[in-house]
C-alpha cells in the first residue's frame, strides 16, 4: 500500500468574485495533473481558494505545489492588469 503525502493551501483574495476567476482559472490543470504522480483539488470558499494536494512521494508534492503556486501569481498579475485597465 503507497501512503501518498499530502497538504492543503487556503488563499484568501480581496473578493469572491477575484477568487472564483482565479479558481476558474487554474482548474483546467487540475485535469491535467491525475495521470502523473500528484493530484490537486481546487475549491472556492467565499473569498478564499482552497488547494488540495496528494502525492505519490514528497518531491513530486513539492513540485505540484510550486508550480500551482507559480501558476496562481502569474494569474493574480494578469488579474490585476486587467482590472487596471478598465
């Protein structure tokens, strides 16, 4: 039996209507993800995102975590250029 590692990441955004684009967003890689070695779930809560990870070992849960987490700034900048220029 494989014991997979695991953590959770909550995000809190300014608004829930921030979070539910970022959420939106970034949902299509979760899809991408269940055929390797790590899994995410990605969750809304109000103003908060909730990201769920498991993995197979503890490197490829660091690697999961960082590049949704390189993932989620590059998109909280697009965001916010965007709503800069309305």
């Amino acid at each position: 039996m494989i014991e997979w590692a695991s953590a959770s990441i909550r995000i809190t955004f300014p608004s829930a209507n921030e979070a539910e684009i970022i959420r939106k967003s970034i949902e299509p890689e979760t899809v991408a993800t269940l055929r390797y070695r790590s899994k995410v779930k990605v969750l809304r809560d109000g103003e908060s995102i909730l990201l769920k990870f498991e993995a197979k070992d503890t490197t490829a849960l660091r690697a999961s975590i960082n590049s949704y987490l390189s993932w989620l700034i590059s998109l909280v900048n697009i965001y916010n250029f965007l709503e800069s220029q309305k």
